[in-house]
C-alpha cells in the first residue's frame, strides 16, 4: 500500500510537471506569434519604402542622358535621396533569445520548434546578406558621391539639418555636380544602377519574409486559436 501511494504521488507529480512544461511551452509560441505580427508590421513598412526608392532610381538613365546635356534635373537629387542610406530589417529576437538561453526548445513540439528553427534561420540569411552585398553596394556608392557631388551647393539644401537628415528638392538652386568628367560620372552612375539591383533584391527578399511570416501566423492561429 505504500508504495502504490508512492507511485501514485510520483504520477501525479509528473502529470503536473508535465502540464506545467507543456503550458509554458504555449506561452513561448505565443510570445513568438507576437513577435511574428511585428515582423510583419515592419516588413510590410520596409517593402513600402523599398518600393519607393526603385521608383526614384528607376529613373537613371533619363538623368544620365540629362547631366550629359548639361541639364540640371530634379530627378538627379531624389535620386541621391534615396540612395543615401540602407535601412535594414532586423527580426524581433525576443523570444527566440529566450527559447536558447533557457533551453526552451525542449518544451516546443516538434513540429513548432522546426518552424521557429525555419523562420530564425531564414532571418539569419537575409542579415547576412543585408551586412555583405547590399552593405557593399552603399559602401561602394557612398566612397564615389564624395568625388562627384559640390559640398557648397549640396549644403544648402539642408534648411534645417539637426531636425531634417534629407535634403530639400526645393531648396536646389545650383548644379550640384563638382566633378564632371565623364569617368567618374560614369563610375558613379553604374555604382547607382548596382545599388538599384541590389534594393530590388533586397525588397524580393523582405516579400519572401515576410510571406514566410505570415504562413508562420496562420499556423499558429489555427492550432492555437490567438487573436
């Protein structure tokens, strides 16, 4: 009789620890269900004004043809607005630093530790390439602008620049060219349409994410019924 009610204890015991490891195991799919509807938000966010940077640098070659004319087109300054700078996504690791630092994969079934596994690594790639080619394509455009563009000219543009990182179209009254030759506008104008390929991707890349995503959110939606 003791040791039924020994056992008994220790079943019970681990129905409890069971349940408990299973509970918390839901709480870390829904903390990364929240973390995948921010992913979204940003991505979506991302794609948007990706889009609108290939609208601007789509415009390459009429400015080429342009500036080669001796013109002075207003497409030429969008175009330095909207190569200026990458602005990269990074995912929302909360939960998935606290599935590693805990051990928490154990408590995950199998078949939503593999996609929490799928999106992390998916996510690790696109940084990689987000640091390496695209990087290398602003770092390659960035070094060429310092030989092409008149500092005092470019300057006035910025009416207000502790408040304002871009410059104003408006406020453009000069060429802004400082070195003309035909080389370096050259050089400057294929960096250009590189850095153009290199945000096309950048914006395929983010869709794919981002589909990846919210395929992740409709999964963990049905099976567990979030909001």
């Amino acid at each position: 009789m003791l040791f039924l009610a020994v056992f008994c204890g220790f079943l019970a015991e681990y129905q409890l620890e069971h349940k408990i490891e299973k509970e918390r195991g839901k709480q870390y799919i829904e903390s990364f269900y929240e973390d995948l509807k921010k992913d979204t938000s940003r991505l979506t966010y991302l794609i948007e004004f990706e889009t609108g940077k290939i609208a601007s640098l789509s415009k390459l070659r009429s400015c080429h043809d342009s500036i080669l004319k001796n013109q002075h087109p207003a497409s030429f300054l969008e175009i330095i607005k909207n190569s200026l700078s990458n602005n990269p996504f990074l995912m929302d690791g909360r939960t998935l630093r606290q599935l590693a630092n805990a051990g928490g994969f154990r408590l995950l079934q199998q078949e939503d530790a593999d996609s929490v596994i799928s999106y992390e690594k998916v996510g690790n790639n696109f940084e990689d390439y987000q640091s390496t080619l695209y990087q290398q394509a602003q770092d390659n455009l960035r070094n060429t602008f310092n030989e092409v563009i008149d500092f005092v000219p470019y300057t006035e543009l910025y009416t207000d620049v502790s408040n304002n990182p871009l410059p104003d179209a408006s406020g453009s009254r000069s060429p802004l060219l400082l070195n003309a030759d035909k080389r370096v506008l050259n050089r400057y104008f294929n960096q250009l349409f590189q850095y153009l390929r290199a945000t096309v991707q950048h914006r395929n890349r983010l869709k794919l994410i981002r589909e990846h995503a919210e395929r992740l959110l409709g999964y963990f939606r049905n099976k567990y019924h979030f909001n």
